[in-house]
C-alpha cells in the first residue's frame, strides 16, 4: 500500500530541509529495539551497548510498534532547519496534554495489549506526568546515546543537505524527489511511497519539510498528521562511512575473501560514488573499477541506483558487515 504526498501550487515554494537532533535520538533507540538496522550501525552498537545497557528504554519502546503509529508530539518534524536538541526537548516538554493523550491512544492501540497495560492506563489517567516522564527519558537518551557522537553525526547530514540543496538547483524539485530513494516516485503533482502503510495528505501550501536520517536507515517515513508539518525522512547519505575511523585499513579479512581490489572497491564507498569517482579515487582504469562494482552489486554488496546521469553504488547491509570486519 503506498503513502501519497500531494502537491499545490504554492507548496512547490515552501519546501526545505531540516536535521533534527531529536529525531536521530528517538530513531537510535527504536534501532537499539530493531535488528534489522544494526547491520548499519554495527560500530556504534559495539561502542555504546554498555552505556544503553543502563537506560530504561521500555517506556519509549512501548510507543515505537514495528507497524503502525509512533506518536508525534514525541518525535516531531524539527521545528527549524537547524535547531538544536534543547530547542527541541523543550517544545516536547510543552506540548498540550490532551492532545498527547491522543496521540499516545492512537501508538498504543498499534501493539496488542499496551492500552490495557499498567503503563498504558497511568499515561493516559495523567497525560501531563506523561509528558514529564517520557521527555525526561528523551534526554537522557540523547545524553547517553547520540551526544557524544553528534558533531559527526551533524556533519554528515549537513553535508547530505548540501548535496541535495546543489542537485534541487541544478534538476529541479520535479527530479531531485524521486531520487532521493528508489522507493519514491512522482507524476508532477503526487509524491508517492512504496510502503506498507498507506497514507495519503494533502499539503495545503504548507510545503514539505525533507529531513535526511542516519538512524532512520533504510526506511523512509512519512505520516505525520495535522497540526505537524508533512515531512519526508529519507536516509541519508555517507552513512557506510560514518562510523570508519581516518586511516582505517581494509580488513585483512576481506581482502582474503574477495581480493585485494575489490576488497579496496568495498571499502571506498564510505558514501554513493559513480565508477568514474572512484577510480579516479583509487588510481584504477574505469573498466576494471565498473568489473569489480559488477561483480560486487551481482554478489549482493552493493545496489546501484541512477541519479540523473549517474550511476551510484552504495554497500547493501551486507557489505556493510562486511567492511566493519566484525560481527555485531
């Protein structure tokens, strides 16, 4: 079932991209709770598991169902294109009682039995101590999981932003949409996602707000509901290498199992590259770099995807694992 975006005139003016620090904290404790995700983030599991280990996180696990509504005024879509964690607890810590309570219903109706739960009752029985609990649980979260790393983290969503903000001037919002995922497509006025949810909202000249995620990766979400503005999360780009430290070699591993130059090829696609950048990259002829990525892509290490012109190659969750050179 898809989820459908859909576009007035004046929304194609009043789009714009944001990262928000309390996304990437709420969307780190859902991957803590999500093994399909940890393949993406294995370094930084590995680091902070002890430090997550103290963290109570089931009362935020509780309003993260693997299907269905996660609620809103807990992760909303950031309400500036640069705002910052304080800013953004704060407006949680605000938000209007009633109206998280049925936001809360709504997320708690998604997992069996959580309305009827201990837990569940006392929530909605006292929704402005709610709040406090979970904002408090918020922040201590991003204190222990996402602070320390998140001058890293905020640089490698800058510069997804930047990327995107050049392509938007040099395509145009028309082509610069559909590829920033395969899963998305477009007919000029209906931004379309393939995904088991279905949704559909009309912008209503509020524009679209389009937040790259690393820990989002590899979903895309969509859904927020009035009075939030839409927003699209995509995953961003560079997150292969987001976790590699300078001067990381090739593990020697690797370099057993598929040989020493595309064990090389793997290992350079910290971020999307087309065959000709990363040659140039690597010192290699373009026709032995596209024979490597070839038979890579065909071994299920990397998918290749066109932007515009080009072609670029990223490592699947698979190479990924690969790459970091240890399980998780």
């Amino acid at each position: 079932m898809p989820s459908q975006l859909h576009f007035g005139d004046d929304d194609f003016l009043r789009c714009r991209f944001a990262i928000s620090p309390l996304w990437e904290t709420q969307e780190a404790v859902r991957t803590l709770k999500r093994p399909d995700r940890h393949a993406y983030q294995a370094p930084w599991l590995r680091r902070i598991r002890d430090a997550a280990a103290g963290l109570d996180l089931a009362p935020l696990w509780l309003l993260m169902p693997r299907r269905g509504h996660s609620p809103d005024w807990l992760g909303a879509p950031p309400i500036g294109p640069a705002a910052t964690f304080e800013e953004e607890i704060a407006a949680v810590r605000a938000s209007d009682p009633e109206a998280a309570r049925e936001d809360t219903a709504l997320s708690l109706a998604c997992t069996p039995g959580a309305l009827d739960s201990a837990q569940g009752r006392a929530w909605l029985a006292r929704p402005a101590r709610m709040i406090t609990e979970l904002a408090d649980a918020m922040e201590e979260a991003w204190r222990v999981l996402i602070a320390p790393d998140w001058p890293r983290l905020r640089a490698l969503l800058e510069a997804d932003v930047a990327f995107h903000s050049r392509r938007l001037a040099e395509v145009g919002l028309g082509m610069l949409l559909p590829a920033l995922d395969p899963r998305l497509t477009w007919d000029g006025r209906t931004l379309t996602l393939a995904q088991h949810i279905e949704y559909a909202r009309d912008l209503d000249g509020q524009g679209l707000v389009l937040m790259p995620s690393v820990f989002s990766w590899p979903d895309v979400i969509t859904g927020f509901e009035t009075p939030w503005q839409p927003t699209l999360v995509y995953p961003a780009r560079g997150i292969a290498g987001l976790w590699t430290e300078p001067g990381t070699r090739t593990p020697d591993a690797l370099v057993r199992l598929l040989g020493a130059n595309r064990a090389a090829v793997l290992s350079a696609l910290d971020e999307p590259a087309t065959t000709s950048a990363l040659a140039h990259r690597m010192g290699l002829a373009p026709s032995s770099v596209s024979s490597h990525l070839t038979v890579l892509r065909d071994a299920g290490l990397l998918t290749a995807r066109r932007y515009g012109h080009q072609v670029l190659y990223e490592r699947t969750p698979l190479g990924m694992a690969l790459t970091a050179g240890q399980p998780t």
